[in-house]
C-alpha cells in the first residue's frame, strides 16, 4: 500500500482556502492535511483549525527565518508536501532545500502579472481594477526562493464586467480557487507518487 501524504498548508489570514482544501481532502483516501502552519497568531486560520479539527501551529518570523523549528515540526508531523494558501512571507531556503518540488502556491492573478513583493491580496484586485483589466485569474505554481516566480501548474481565468470593484472581483477569484486548488494538488501529489 502507498504512503498517506501527509501535507501541511500554510498560511496568513483568513485561511478560506485552507478550510477548502481540508473539506476536500477529509473523505479521501492517501491524502491527509496533517496540519496548519500559521504566521500571524490573531489568524482567523487558526479558529477554522479548531473547527476542523486539524493540528494547528504558529510560528513567528525568528522561528521561521533564524531557526529550524518549522522544518524540526514539519518532520516531527512526518510532512511530505507543503501547500501555501493565503501564506505572505517568502519561504526559507531550508523548507525549501527539505521540500524541493514539494511546495505549491496559490496567487490571485494571472502570473507573471500582478505578482512579486507586495502583491497579495486586495492589493492585486485593487491594482487589476485601476487598470482596466478585462480577465484576471488565478495561478498556482511550485515555490522557490523569489515571489511569484516558480514554475507554474495551472492557471484559469474570469472575465472582469465594467462594474467590478476590487471586491467582487476577490470574490470571483476566491470561487475559481475553491474550485481548482483542491484538485491541482491532488494532481501534483498524485504524480509525484508514480514518479518515485
Ligand atoms: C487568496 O486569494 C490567495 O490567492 C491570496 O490570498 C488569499 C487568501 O485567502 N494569496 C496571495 O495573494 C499570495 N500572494 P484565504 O486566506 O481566505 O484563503
């Protein structure tokens, strides 16, 4: 029998897609989301990990930056795939050195545009509105030590009315999400396992 993927989703703020990705994957078999990993800890993630029941940590920009302790609990929760979700800190180079073609992310445009420093959030739907943009989308691609710049996976695209606001606009994004991350990593962890 196959190894249980364990994965860890990481992130920031809200955590909507994270709570989606644990609904997903909670009737499924091979694939477990083992935990979260949360930087920030007034994190509405971390009230959606209690809900779900999932292991839940915070880590904070020393531990992160000037230690191993997430990659000493990453390995402790036995973690074989890491997926940011709404995660606003560049990955350091030893998850990213532990987790070589493992970690996956998930931007709120169509990368290469609308990405890099700065660009989370309502920032992009502000920026994509100011500029009269007529689509958007979203971009989920593997991480490497730059924002927004590891291969991409997957994209998909909405289309933008006259009267969008940045606002509706994050809205249609997030439904786009919801509907795509779940399955994009499956995939990806799906063929990691027949190429191993
Ligand atoms: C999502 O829209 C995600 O694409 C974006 O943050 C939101 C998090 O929402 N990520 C970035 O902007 C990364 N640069 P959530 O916490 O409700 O899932």
């Amino acid at each position: 029998m196959e190894k249980e993927i364990n994965i860890a989703i990481f992130g920031s703020g809200n955590g909507s897609n994270a709570q989606r990705i644990s609904e997903y994957f909670a009737d499924k078999e091979g694939i477990k989301i083992a935990t979260f990993v949360v930087n920030k800890k007034d994190a509405y993630m971390i009230e959606r990990a209690k809900n779900l029941g999932i292991p839940c940590r915070v880590f904070g920009r020393n531990d992160f930056y000037n230690t191993n302790n997430v990659t000493d609990y990453l390995k402790e929760m036995d973690i074989d795939f890491v997926v940011l979700a709404g995660f606003l800190w560049l990955v350091p180079e030893n998850i990213l050195q532990t987790y070589q073609r493992r970690i996956v992310n998930i931007h709120p445009a169509l990368l290469p545009l609308y990405g890099g420093k700065g660009m989370y959030g309502m920032n992009v739907h502000q920026a994509v509105i100011d500029n009269k943009e007529q689509e958007s989308g979203i971009t989920i691609h593997f991480v490497d030590e730059k924002y927004d710049e590891g291969t991409t996976i997957f994209q998909a695209k909405c289309n933008i009315a006259p009267d969008d606001t940045a606002e509706t606009l994050a809205q249609k994004i997030h439904l786009l999400e919801y509907e795509h991350f779940p399955v994009v990593i499956e995939q990806v962890v799906g063929n990691l396992q027949h190429n191993n």
